[in-house]
C-alpha cells in the first residue's frame, strides 16, 4: 500500500512539474505579445489650453498634417490631443496617460515652465522622446535628457519685431503717432501671463527696440491680462478712463490682448483713426482681420504651420529611431527655432 | 484490472489538479489579455471643419478613456464629400480599424458600398440612420423638424421662412428638413427651400435673402447653424434665425438673440454612446439598450437654466 | 413526509447493508471531510467577505474624508478670499475717496488659478467694482439672483450656492466658466454713511472637478458629490446622466446620514459611504459596487469549482486506498470462514488493527475447539458403539449358556426334574429380558427380574452356597433402568465376593431412590478388595485387574455405559474393605416411563 501511494506520488509530481513548466514558456513567450503593432505612429499632444486661438491654430495644423502624411507615406498616425486647461496637474495626468498608451513621442505646451523636470523624467524612464512647443522650459531642465526638444519661437526676436514695426511707424508717421508732439512716444503694455518667457521677452524687448534706436519712451501703465481678450478689454477701459487721449500706443504681447485693447477703444468711441497704435503677436486670423480693418497696425507671425510641420517630421523621425537633425535643424542638440515674421497692412495683400 | 483502475483515477487526480494550476494563472495567459486589448475606432465625419462636432468629441474621447479605446477623428477635405467619404471609410477598414464611427454624407449610398465592398467592420452612425442593422445615435429627426417650426410659427410676425437644403443626400438632415416643410406646409404658412453649401453660406446669405425675400432662416445641420451663427451680426434686417447644435457659439448668438432658437441635444451623450456601442459590436458584446436621444428648443431666455446650462456648456471648466 | 422518510431509511439501510465495509469506510470518510471542508471554507469565505467589506467600508470612508479634507480646504480658501476682501478692503475704504480695485486686483491674481471673478454689488444690484471684467452683461440681473437675495436675506452667512455657469459679465469672446458663488452681506462706506452690499466670490468649478476626479474608492468604485437636496454637483458620468442615458441613485443619497449604507440600485447592490463636507450641506457620495468581490471572479468561480473538485476527488481516492487497507484483513478473514464453511482447510492469518487480530484469533481458537470437540464426540461416539457391541455382545454371553445347559442336562440326568425345569425357564426368562426387544432401557423391575433369574440359576449352580435378596423401594415404582447392570454386578460379585463363602454368603440387591436418582446397591459379606483395586476396576484407562475368568462385560462395562448413556455424574461407586464385604452402589436417574421414552429417543 505504502509502495502504490509512493509511486502514484512520484507520478504526479513529473506530471506537474511538465505542466507548469509548459505553462512558464507561455508565460514568457507571451508578455512579448502584450506590445501593439509597429506601423502606428502614436503621438501625443497635450496642450495648456484650447481656447488659446494659436495654440488651436497650431493643433488644427497638425492634425491637417497628419492626414497629409498619411495618404503621402501610407503610414498611420495617430494623434490624441488633450487639454490642460491651465492646471499643470491635470497635464500631469494627462502625460501619465499618454505613457500607459504607449505613445511613441509626446509633445508638450507646458502649463508650468518651472515643472518641466517632472516630465522630463516620466519621459526618460518611460524611454518616449519629448518635444516642448511653445511654452520654453528652463535651459537646465532641457539638459536633462537627450531626447527632450523645444520647437518654438524665440520669443526676444518676436517682442523685437513688434518693436521695429512700432520704431518703424514713429519715424515714418511720427504726426500720427506722437498725438502731443513731445516726441516721447507714451505706451501701454498690456502683458501675457505673469511668468512665462513670452511675456517677459516680449515686453523687455519690444521696448528696447525703440530706446536702442535712442527713441524716447514712458510707460503709462502695465498690466498682465493673461493673453485673455476679455480682461485685456477691462484693462484697456480703466486706462482709457484715467489717461484718455495720453495713451498713443498700445503694445500687447499677444493678438487676442490686442483685439481686447481694439474692443476697448471702440466701445469708447474711438474710431479706427483715433484709437491709438496697437500692435500684437501672433497673426491670428482674427488678427488678421483686424488689420484688414485698419483697427491692428501691425502682427508678428507666429508660423503655426511651421510649428506644425517640424513638430510633425521631428515625430516621424524620432519614432522611427533616425538623427532627428535629419528632420529639422537643431541648436544646441535641443533646441528648433521658428522664425517670426512681421505683418502690417502691406503684408496682407501678399498673404492673400 | 486493479492497475487499471487505479491508473485512471491517477490521471484523473492530474487533470483536476492541472486544472486547478491553470484557473491560478489564468489572467496572465495571452488569450485572456486579448479581450481588454486597446481597440482602434475611426471617426469619419461629413464636413471639414472639425470644431463642429467638439462635443460630440469629448463624449467620444471620455468613453475612450473608460473603454480602452484610441480615437482617430477624420474630417473631409469638402464638405458632403461622398465618395471621398466611403474611400476613407474602405481605407481605415483595409488599416486595421476595429469599428467605424460615421457621420454619413450619403447613408444610402454608403450603406451600398459597404455591401459591394463587403466590407464587414461594425458601423454606427450619428445624425442620420444607416440601413443594414447598425446602431445609430440621435434624437429623432422628424420631430425635431416639427419642433423648429413650431418655434417659428410662435415668433412669426408674417415672413417668409427660408428653409435652407445644405446636405441634401443626408437622410438624417433631409428628414429634418421635410418635417419642417410638413408642418409649415400645413400651417399654410409660406416657406422657400434653398439648396447652398455650408462653407459658403456666409457670403451667399444676404443674397439668399434678397432673393427670397424671406425675413427667416431655419438650418438643419451644424455647419450652416454655424455659417448662420457668424454672419448675424453683419446681416442689417436682422432675420429670425433657427438652427440646430449646442456649441459655444451658437449659446452665445441665442444670448445675444441673434439666433432666435435652436434645437438642442446633448451631443456629449451621442458621443460617448456610439464609442461604447461601437466598443461593444467590436468586441462581440451585446449592444446596450440606449434610450432615444432627446432634444429640446433653446431660446436666448432660457439658455441659462440649469438643464440647458449643461447641454450647453458640457465641460465643467 | 414520514413514510417517505421512511421509505428512504429503509432503501438507506438496504443500500447500506449490501455494500462491503470498505465502500462504507470510504464513502463516509469522504462524506464527512467534504462536509468538514465546505463547513470550514464557508465560515472561512463569510468571514474573509465581511473582513473584505469591513476593510473596503473602512478604506472608503478614508478616502471620503480625505477628499473632504481637500474639498474643505478649497472652499475654506475662498472663505479666506472674501473674508480679506470684506475685512481688510471693503471695510476700511470709503467708496467715495478710496478705491478698491487694486487690492482687489491683487488679490485675485494671487488667486487666479481658483477664482474666476470678485465683484462688488450695491444694495440695488449694481455693480460697484469687479475684477478680472468689469462690465455687466445688459441682461445680467444680479438682484434677482439667488445669491443676491440669500445674501441679503441672511446677513450673518456665507453662502455657496451649486455650480452654475457665470452669468454677468460681458465678455467678447464668449467664454464661459463654471463656478461656485460664494456670496455674503457687505457693509459699504459711501461718504461715510453705511449702505448694504452684496460681495460675490465665484470660484472655479474646475478646482472642485479636479479634486474629486480620478479618485479611486478601494474595491474598484467612483465618487459624487451633490448638494443638500440631492442634485448633483459632480459625477463622473455627468454628461451621460444629464442626457438621461444613464442614471444615479443622487436623490435617496441627499437622505443618507454620514456613514456607510448598504442599497439597492439598477439591478446592482452597492456599498454607499456618505461624508458631509462642512458648512455648504454639500455630501461627498462613493459608491462601491458590492459585488467587487465576485467581478474578477470569472476566474475565481473557475478556481474554486476546479479545486473542489480537484480535493474532492483527491480525498475519495485517498480514502479509497486508506478504507482499503483497512479492510483487508477483514476481507481476508471473510473469504478464509467462507473456505471454512465449505470445509476446506485453512490458515487463519491474525492481521490487521486489534480488533481484526482478536476476531482472527477468536475464530482460529473456535475452530480448533470445534475441532477437538468434534474429535472428541467421534471418540465418544466410538465408545459408545464398542460398549453397546459388547452389550449385544453380552445379551448372549455363550459360556454362561453351556454352564447353565450343562447343568441342566445333569439335572435331567440325575432325573431331578423339577429342578431342571426351574433352571430352564429362568434361562428363558432370562434371555428374553436380556433382549428386550433392543431396547437399552427398561422397566426397574424387568431388570431386577433379570437379576433375579440370573442369581437363582447360579444359587442352583452353586448349590445354595450363598443366599440372594432383591429388593426395591416402593418410591422406585414405575422408574426404568438401563438393561443389564445389575447382573454383572452380581456375576462379579460372585465369582469375586463368594469364592469363599460356604453357605452364609449373603447377597443383597436393593433399589430405592434418592431424590432424583435411582440407586441400586449391590452389597455382598464377601472378601472384599483394596480401595486401590477398586478404583482401578472402574478405571477405564487401566487395564483390567486379573482376577480369573469373568463373564465377559464386567463391571467396567457397566460403569462405562451408564456414564455414557446418563453422563459422568452417574454409574457405579464401589465401597469396599478386605474382608468386610464390597457394596457395588449403581447410580442412575430416577426415570419414568415417559422420561425413558425421551432417553430412548434420543439415543441413536
């Protein structure tokens, strides 16, 4: 009795032990099959805020793109966009998101500039390269990592060009513009959020634009209107009640800050002629508009197609495990940068 | 005969204990991984210009998240496209869509060049019903119809309305519009119906009216509430204007009474219904018995209730 | 009900008395683990399930207070907003001189990514200040808005109101926020007279959102919140609800206290903890379906039925084998009693557990004792059949006949007639009652007829050498003796006690009864023997003493065939001395004739 249970035992233990080493194979055989097929180009994008009118210029851009590339290289790509909505938590989140996808490059419109480290790491250990558009995080945090790039705009030369229209119209229109004749041009600034490198960048250097060219300027007022259109409105109302008729130009870091400023002065009764010079960034259609109009002297062209395009082709390059300097031109390893264009009225028949 | 015996329960005692080995690791064999595998759904609408559908996208894209889905969201290069439409369609089957999404420029004829094609992804549509058994996902168009011109005939000071036909191959749409005609047919009221193209409403509709003399408008579909929505500011008579959709735009046209009432539904719901049905046909699941899709008239007045405020404004932002 | 239980104890107990013990054994044992194991597993589950969902109640409600922890303190910040505005702004500028809206200014920019807007209205509902926008929508009627009136109503509080879209400010890019009012009464200085106020701080909805998405209950559940009447304020399926493709239990939760509650709801029972977030009435609802347990259990149902009947069988088939074991010793000893019985001869083996060796031995010492009890009846048997031939043997004895022939024939010689003839007839009788038919038992008096007729035929042989005297009782009437004891008694009795006697030997045979027993006694003044060679004549393991010639049975033979007939208590006893005579003392049951009759059937 004692011999069958010992060898029905030994039986069973060999049956065992082949069946759950067949099953260890599977195992392994199948955590390889977990991952998706290849030929998708997964991209992710999440941006800090839809409404912003070049943010969704640029994501309209892309996904037209996209659609190009496909037809043209028969290849799929797939692009999820998310909103941010300001909060740089929920972009977290979002990014988190895009990762548990299997996204194969991620492209970001940083709420936070400062909080860039976190991606940038969540990146690396996720091994998905990570592309800033833009909103420009810190140098240091771009040094983080190889496989992180910034494709914007240098936001010194657009707060420049927007410099040089305005130096432009006040040498060659000085009657116009200088409404007191005192020969200091007096300005308002109506600034982007508080914080970010455009609205620094912007606000110093569209100023030192004229003062370089030894162009006597005094700041009225300065006021953040957070790119909104609305607030910038509001601003623009408080100052036309103080200062009236002493504002003779307006800068605005942004073209919806512009429009506000416009909406101002027209809901005051100042005509296209009397309103004083505003200028903005970014050559929104809306913009674009306005200049047709008379009401926006001049724009700077934020290239969102550009942005689109490299953006794209840096993505394309990226997944597919080429140098990326193949697909765009690189600085420092990291950096692509746009270049800005100006646009005044003259421009506009071009454009068309 | 005893050895015999006692060999078949021994190996009946294996199974069952390798049967007992298996349900243990039964999660992590790859057949069962398969079925939460991420699906691929295509969303092909008629027009060209994506912002129309913004709600219905984020319904679609939330059950996205919640049923392991990844949208790809396509738009037409021209407006009511047809055949543009079915060579996407036949295109995104052929790469590896598991379902389709569709807003149908020409439901009859799409249905047919399924047929053809054979071409057997599951399908389910918005705004218009398809023929063939798939789920579609809209209020009821025919009352719907009936509702604007109710809404009409009670601000109706003696114009003539003009009904415009923008997607005329659209059955879902067409039905709208036929409603619409019924009841103002019957209410003996005078009504011209104008075919026009969407994307080019905007400069053609003062000219429109000139023509008809008409001091009312009705659209039917989203893109031309939309073209309606950005030219009532520039038109000087400032016509009765009626269309369909619940963006932001058109809220803000009907608080500014430029628009004089839509039809609204929650394009939200249709959204994320048609991913989770679409989901489900993919995945071999029952469909789920949705209830018909409701619509209501939104005028300026009550755009601020908090019933319409969550039509209207779907994102709590 | 009875009879049928019946019926099934009865088929039960059929059942059960036809199976052999190690079916029984096993199936029991089975029986019994199994419903050991089901016992132990379901007190096991229910208690692992109520440990489960005490577990998942506890984790809930942490997660429920935590979220009210971050819900309290987003909403005691904009507490904090309005009571600086009020506090440290509206109260310490007149309206006429000073103006607040730079510090109202900076304080929403410091807040920017919670509020959407601060606003000041007067007692009429106009608007006295506000930041980011400044200007009214033309139909924004802020006085008749319930957070005007409320406001203005209740002076002493703050009050929130549930999400709206904001309604009041021109804006032309027609944009629209989702906030949560906070509004509260406000005194105004206007040139230095104090006028009544509305301060509304409308908050973001989208920090609320944000702190109560994504938030994941223990046991796969989601979280709401809704206002003190039960309409929601935030649900993940929100959109779905509102366009009535799905639905919430929101209105039963407005009632629950805070806790945890069990409840029913679409076809689904759920776990519903409830927490009150303080001072707006709003509750913070997580639902837990309760079934969390059982919806990975696709694969736990597969496991658990696979190991049941995996342990199920794996203890029937130990069982089986154990039971087995144990019974075989028993099974052996059943087959070796059915060789037994049909009279083979076998080997007993003692195996097994104790009782098994004792039953083994049991039988093997039954069998052995049957054997030696069966060997002795054959033995006995045996004498019997000697005795009774020599009996037979004995009814004719031929040297007594031509004795007695002889004697008569000289008789009749020497002409003494008489004589003769006496001597004749008593042989005759003699020999007829020696033969009785066959029968070994007979009346009394038959035998001691017998006797007498013997001892008159060797009185004359002896030519009166000695005298006889037969006597019996008057008790011993009707009782019946064995044939034929009483005459060798006195033939030994002559041969042995009146060799010497001349003329006065005396010979007595007396019969009466003792009780129960018939008793004889055959007494005689002869010479007597040793107790020794008393003892050694009935001996019948010694060989006969030799004591000249003898009529053949002999007193042994007597012995013997009593105590074989009526047992050993009976048969003969001899009381004798040298020289003071011997008394043979015959001891039988006292028999009637029907007792007789019942010997006599008995006997072979």
């Amino acid at each position: 009795m004692n011999r069958t249970i010992k060898s029905c035992f030994s039986r069973l233990c060999i049956k065992g032990l082949a069946v759950l080493l067949l099953l260890a194979i599977l195992l392994g055989g199948c955590t390889g099959g977990s991952e998706r097929e290849e030929s998708v180009l997964r991209l992710g994008i999440a941006v800090y805020q839809q409404e912003d009118t070049f943010i969704s210029t640029v994501v309209q851009h892309m996904e037209r793109l996209a659609r190009e590339e496909e037809l043209e290289k028969d290849i799929k790509i797939s692009l999820t966009i998310t909103d941010g909505r300001s909060n740089q938590t929920v972009q977290l989140e979002q990014m988190d998101r895009f990762l548990d996808q299997g996204c194969d490059v991620i492209c970001v419109n940083i709420v936070d500039r400062t909080a860039a480290a976190v991606l940038i790491d969540k990146a690396e250990e996720a091994a998905v390269p990570l592309i800033f558009f833009n909103r420009q995080p810190v140098e240091e945090d771009m040094e983080r990592w190889e496989q992180v790039y910034y494709v914007g705009a240098k936001a010194a030369e657009s707060g420049r060009l927007q410099g040089q229209i305005v130096r432009d119209l006040w040498q060659n229109e000085r009657g116009q513009v200088d409404r007191n004749g005192n020969d200091v041009l007096e300005y308002v600034m109506l600034e982007g959020e508080p914080g970010h490198q455009d609205t620094l960048l912007r606000t110093k250097y569209a100023i030192d634009a004229l003062t370089s060219v030894g162009i006597r300027v005094r700041k009225l007022a300065s006021e953040s209107a957070n790119w909104n259109r609305a607030q910038a409105a509001q601003k623009m109302s408080l100052w036309l009640e103080e200062q009236g008729g002493d504002i003779e130009a307006v800068f605005a870091n942004n073209d919806d800050m512009a429009l506000g400023a416009i909406d101002a002065c027209l809901s005051a009764g100042l005509s296209a002629e009397s309103m004083p010079l505003v200028v903005g960034v970014d050559a929104t259609p809306p913009a674009l508009e306005a200049i047709r109009a008379g009401t926006l002297k001049g724009t700077v062209l934020n290239d969102s197609e550009g942005m689109a395009k490299t953006m794209i082709d840096l993505s394309l390059a990226l997944s597919r495990g080429e140098d990326p300097a193949s697909a765009a031109k690189l600085e420092e390893g990291h950096y692509i940068w746009l270049p800005y264009r100006r646009i005044e009225a003259k421009d506009l028949s071009r454009e068309e | 005969m005893k050895i015999g015996r006692n060999l078949i329960q021994l190996v009946i005692l294996c199974l069952l204990g390798v049967s007992v080995a298996l349900t243990l690791v039964l999660p992590e064999l790859p057949g069962i991984e398969s079925r939460r595998r991420t699906l691929e759904i295509s969303v092909l609408i008629r027009e060209a210009d994506t912002a129309l559908w913004s709600n219905a996208r984020l319904g679609m894209e939330q059950a996205a998240v919640d049923l392991g889905a990844e949208l790809r969201f396509l738009p037409l290069a021209q407006d009511n496209d047809y055949a543009s439409q079915a060579a996407l369609l036949q295109r995104e089957a052929k790469g590896g869509a598991d379902a389709v999404i569709v807003v149908p420029a020409d439901p009859e004829g799409l249905a047919a060049f399924l047929e053809e094609q054979s071409i057997e992804l599951p399908v389910v549509t918005m705004e218009s019903p398809m023929p063939g058994g798939r789920a579609c996902f809209t209020p009821e168009n025919g009352e719907m119809g009936r509702a604007l011109a109710g809404a009409f005939l009670e601000d109706r000071r003696g114009e003539r309305v003009l009904l415009l036909d923008t997607a005329s191959r659209s059955t879902g749409v067409a039905q709208r519009l036929q409603a619409c005609l019924q009841t103002l047919r019957e209410a003996g009221v005078p009504f011209e119906v104008q075919k026009a193209e969407a994307q080019s409403l905007q400069r053609e509709l003062p000219g429109l009216l000139g023509q008809t003399g008409a001091g009312a408008v009705i659209a039917f579909d989203y893109a031309a509430t939309e073209a309606l929505a950005s030219v009532a500011q520039e038109l000087p008579e400032q016509p009765l204007l009626y269309g369909v959709g619940a963006t932001g735009a058109i809220a803000a046209c009907l608080e500014k009474g430029t628009i004089a009432a839509a039809a609204a539904w929650s394009d939200y719901a249709a959204g994320y219904s048609s991913v989770q049905e679409a989901a489900r046909r993919s995945r071999g699941e029952r469909s789920l018995n949705t209830p018909q899709l409701g619509f209501r008239i939104v005028r300026g007045e009550n755009l601020y209730e908090p019933d319409n405020q969550k039509l209207f404004f779907p994102v709590m932002y | 009900m009875r009879k049928l239980i019946r019926s099934l104890a009865s088929r039960v107990s059929r059942w059960y008395r036809s199976m052999s013990i190690q079916m029984v054994i096993s199936l029991s044992f089975t029986a019994v683990a199994v419903v050991g194991i089901l016992f132990i597993g379901l007190s096991l589950f229910w208690r692992f399930s109520t440990t489960t969902n005490r577990l998942q109640e506890d984790g809930s409600q942490r997660v429920l207070a935590q979220v009210n922890l971050n819900l309290d303190g987003y909403l005691r910040r904009m507490m904090r907003i309005s009571d600086t505005m009020y506090f440290r702004v509206i109260k310490s500028t007149d309206l006429e001189r000073g103006d607040i809206s730079q510090q109202m200014n900076l304080l929403y920019e410091e807040n920017r990514d919670a509020l959407v807007s601060i606003a000041l209205f007067g007692g009429d509902g106009s608007l006295v200040s506000a930041t980011p926008l400044g200007s009214l929508k033309p139909q924004a009627a802020p006085a008749q808005q319930p957070w005007f009136t409320a406001a203005t109503q209740r002076l002493e509080n703050l009050h929130f109101f549930t999400p709206q879209v904001q309604n009041l400010f021109e804006d032309p890019s027609y944009s629209y926020r989702w906030v949560v009012s906070l509004s509260r009464h406000v005194e105004l200085t206007r040139a230095g007279s104090t006028e009544n106020g509305v301060l509304l701080v409308d908050m973001s909805f989208g920090g609320i959102e944000q702190i109560c998405r994504d938030v994941e209950l223990p046991g796969g559940g989601y979280l709401y919140l809704i206002d003190g009447n039960g309409e929601l304020i935030y649900h993940p399926k929100q959109q779905m609800i509102y366009a009535g493709l799905e639905e919430e239990n929101n209105l039963a939760a407005a009632g629950y206290r805070d806790g945890s509650h069990r409840e029913s709801f679409g076809g689904r029972e759920r776990q519903v903890t409830v927490k009150t977030v303080g001072y707006t009435g709003w509750k913070l609802v997580g639902v837990v379906p309760v079934a969390g347990l059982a919806s990975n259990s696709y694969q736990m149902i597969l496991f658990g039925a696979s190991l049941i009947l995996f342990s199920v069988f794996l203890l029937a088939f130990l069982n089986f084998r154990i039971s087995e074991h144990i019974s075989k010793p028993i099974r052996n000893l059943e087959q070796t009693v059915k060789q037994l019985e049909a009279g083979k001869e076998v080997e007993i083996e003692e195996d097994g557990c104790y009782e098994v060796r004792r039953l083994g031995h049991a039988i093997r010492s039954m069998t052995s004792t049957m054997r030696h009890l069966m060997e002795d009846i054959i033995q006995q048997e045996g004498e019997k059949r000697r005795s009774e031939l020599e009996v037979l043997q004995s009814q004719i004895n031929p040297h007594f006949l031509y004795n007695t022939l002889d004697s008569v024939i000289w008789m009749t010689e020497a002409g003494r007639y008489p004589e003769a003839i006496q001597m004749v007839t008593s042989l005759a009788r003699l020999f007829r009652i020696s033969l009785s038919r066959g029968s070994s038992i007979i009346p009394l008096r038959d035998e001691l007829e017998h006797a007498g007729h013997y001892m008159t035929i060797q009185k004359m042989r002896y030519k009166n050498r000695f005298e006889v005297q037969i006597h019996a009782d008057a008790d011993t009437e009707g009782l019946y003796s064995l044939k034929l004891i009483v005459q060798p008694i006195l033939e030994n009795a002559i041969y042995h006690g009146m060799a010497a006697a001349d003329g006065d030997g005396l010979i007595t045979v007396h019969a009466y009864r003792e009780e129960e027993d018939l008793l004889i006694d055959v007494s005689d003044n002869g010479l007597g023997m040793l107790p020794e060679m008393a003892g050694q004549l009935l001996d019948g393991s010694k060989p006969v003493p030799n004591r000249g010639k003898g009529s053949g049975i002999g007193v042994r033979n007597v012995h013997s065939r009593i105590r074989l007939t009526f047992g050993e208590r009976y048969g003969l006893v001899i009381m004798s001395e040298p020289d003071m005579g011997t008394t043979v003392r015959i001891r039988q049951p006292a028999l009637d004739e029907s007792a007789a009759g019942r010997w006599k059937e008995a006997q072979p």
